[in-house]
C-alpha cells in the first residue's frame, strides 16, 4: 500500500493531533505509506474537488500540544445519510480509489467507528482509533480526551466549593458524557461530591435532597452535586435541550431548582459544556493518544485490517470492528469508581 487516509470524525477532543502525530512520524520513520489527512471527516472528501491535506513529519511538527484537531470535524457527517438521508458511502469508496489510498485510519468515538465498519463491510480496509471524552467506545476501558474533560470538570468543582462554602449553598455541576456517566462519576469522585447523578442511574429528588440534609446536619455547609448531561429521574427521560438531534442539556438547571424548593437552600447550577472539549490534551491524554497513533501505525506496517485499537489494563490490543461497531460502553453497577463511591457515602441517585 502505497498510501493511507486519515481522518478525525465526531465532536473533537484533546488528543487527536497527537495521534495525528505519532501516527504519521511512526509511519514515516519506518519508511510506511504517505499519509493524506481528509478534512472536515467525510465533508472534504465529497467536495469538488476533495479537500485533503498531506500530511508528514514537518506539518505535524508541534501539534502534540494543541487541543482540537488540524484535519477539522464534524459530528454531523454520515456518508450513509448524507444530508437528506442518501447513500453516498459508495462515492466515498471511488473518492478514496481515485486519491490512490489504500487505507483509512478513523479517529472517532462510537459513531464514526459504526461509519468505518460500514465502510470495512464495502471493502475498504479501516482501522479505527477511540477518542472521546465521553469515554463510552467499546472495546477499551479508556478513550484519550477523557482524562483532560475529568481535569477541567474537577478543577469547575474545586472552584464551586470556594465559592459555595462561601455562602452556604449547593453548587449544582453540568458534566457532558452523552448516555454514559464516566465524565460525572469520575470528577464526581475526585471533587469530593456529595450527589453524583448518572444516565444509569435512574434518581429520586427524595435520596438526594436526604443525602444534602444528612449531609448538612453533619456540619457541612455546602454541598457539590454532580450531574452527567444524560441522568434523568426514576420514571422520566433525559432532558434535551434539541430533542429534534438528540442534543442533551439542562438537567442541571432543573435538579438545581428542585433542590432548593424541596430542601430549602440557596442552590445554583452551573453547565461545563465545550469547555469539557477544548484546551491542551492532559499529560495522560498525550501519552495514551501517542500509544494509539503508533499502535495504529503498526497495524498499517503489518498489514493488520479492520479493528480498534484499545486499551485494557495498560495494554494496547486489537479488537475485530464487528465486535465494537454500534455498541457503548456505559458505567457497569459493579465498576470499581462505583464501589467507590458508595463505600464513600455518596449519593448515587
Ligand atoms: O460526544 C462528545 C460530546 O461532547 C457529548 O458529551 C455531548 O453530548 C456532545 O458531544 C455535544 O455535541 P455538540 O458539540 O454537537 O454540542
């Protein structure tokens, strides 16, 4: 193979111009395949003409520290249904044939993986690698991004407890994470909460407003509470706040407004949002997100097709994309970080 395509597909996260990086120096200092960047995921490629962007040692100089992605992205682009529903995966096949690429590696989360498998399926040979901070890819415990959202939604906690201790009040958390609750559980943990509310773990205003009561018969004189995008209470569905795409949000201004009704203390609510996505990937992120573009490399250089690279107890293995493909890895009840919390108390919902 004498070339390869790569793209970032999805809402983008810290972390993928290091796999970028090593991706493309691992390749080039074995003497691999050139490597062409797709721009925007499918969106460059189906432009007239295509816009790609060559990629080599000297354009990925620099980049391991930058947040973002310098292909682009987009979490809107199904080649399957592309604007009104048409399928134009095959014209993404005659795309990529006539640019003389071989190979695609697909950095994405859950829904570009399902993109790529699809791809596999029509022949193309893909080999995808997990971002998200949503830390819900199957196939791996640990996607990079993660760890620099768990970063930034810790340090918006450290700086709700100042603030209310202050003056006394429950400080109510937005986290992102989709329908998974790593991001919330995670920070929840790390920012010492009293409540952290999870999309799998339908929740009662009665527990959590007992645990803040509890909690302040104590002598604590406020509260962190921790919600993830997706939690809903016992008997109700999440909140959107575009039901129409499915865009999660507002949860944390609803439980912020029961709390203080039903409690009877001053509660305010505050959503993270995109500042979950942005910024310089965390030290961890850069080491994991490194490992992932060399182990993709390497797949390439030995020809090994059609699977995720993942991580599972420090170990980079291959797992096959019919095994991954349209499936989510949400918080299990008898995950360690759950035992966790409620050895600690805290309320889980
Ligand atoms: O999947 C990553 C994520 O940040 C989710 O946590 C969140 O629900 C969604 O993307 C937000 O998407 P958008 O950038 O389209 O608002």
């Amino acid at each position: 193979m004498k070339k390869i395509a790569v793209l970032t597909g999805g809402g983008d996260c810290p972390g993928l111009n290091a796999v970028l990086r090593s991706l493309v120096l691992t390749l080039e200092g074995a003497g691999g395949p050139e490597v062409v960047g797709l721009c925007d995921a499918y969106h460059g490629l189906l432009e007239d003409p295509p816009r790609v962007m060559h990629l080599d040692g000297k354009t990925v100089d620099g980049i391991l520290v930058e947040g973002g992605t310098i292909l682009g992205t987009s979490n809107s682009g199904d080649p399957f249904s592309w604007n009104d529903g048409e399928d134009r995966g095959d014209f993404v096949l005659k795309r990529l044939k006539a640019l003389g690429v071989g190979g695609l590696v697909s950095i994405g989360g859950d829904g570009s993986t399902a993109i790529a498998a699809e791809l596999q399926q029509r022949g193309l040979p893909v080999i995808c690698v997990p971002k998200t901070i949503d830390n819900d890819v199957h196939g791996t415990d640990v996607t990079f991004g993660f760890d620099s959202a768990v970063h930034c939604a810790t340090e918006a906690l450290d700086r709700l407890q100042t603030t209310g201790e202050s003056h006394r009040r429950v400080m109510v958390l937005e986290t992102m994470g989709r329908d998974a609750g790593w991001i919330a559980l995670a920070s929840g943990i790390a920012g010492g909460a009293d409540v952290i509310l999870l999309p799998e773990v339908p929740f009662s205003y009665d527990r959590v407003v007992a645990k803040i009561l509890e909690e302040r018969v104590r002598g604590l004189s406020y509260n962190l509470v921790v919600v993830a995008e997706g939690a809903a209470e016992e008997g109700k569905g999440p909140i959107y706040r575009d039901p129409k795409h499915r865009r999660l949000g507002g949860v944390g201004a609803v439980v912020a407004r029961q709390i203080e009704q039903l409690a009877g203390i001053e509660t305010r609510a505050t959503i993270l949002g995109h500042l979950q996505r942005g910024g310089s990937p965390s030290p961890g992120d850069r080491v994991l997100a490194t490992t992932f573009g060399c182990a993709a490399a390497h797949c390439v250089l030995e020809n090994r097709w059609d699977v995720l690279v993942g991580m599972n107890d420090s170990q980079v293995h291959y797992v096959p994309l019919d095994q991954v493909a349209g499936k989510v890895r949400m918080v299990p009840d008898d995950h360690p970080l759950m035992q966790t919390a409620q050895s600690l108390g805290i309320c889980l919902g």
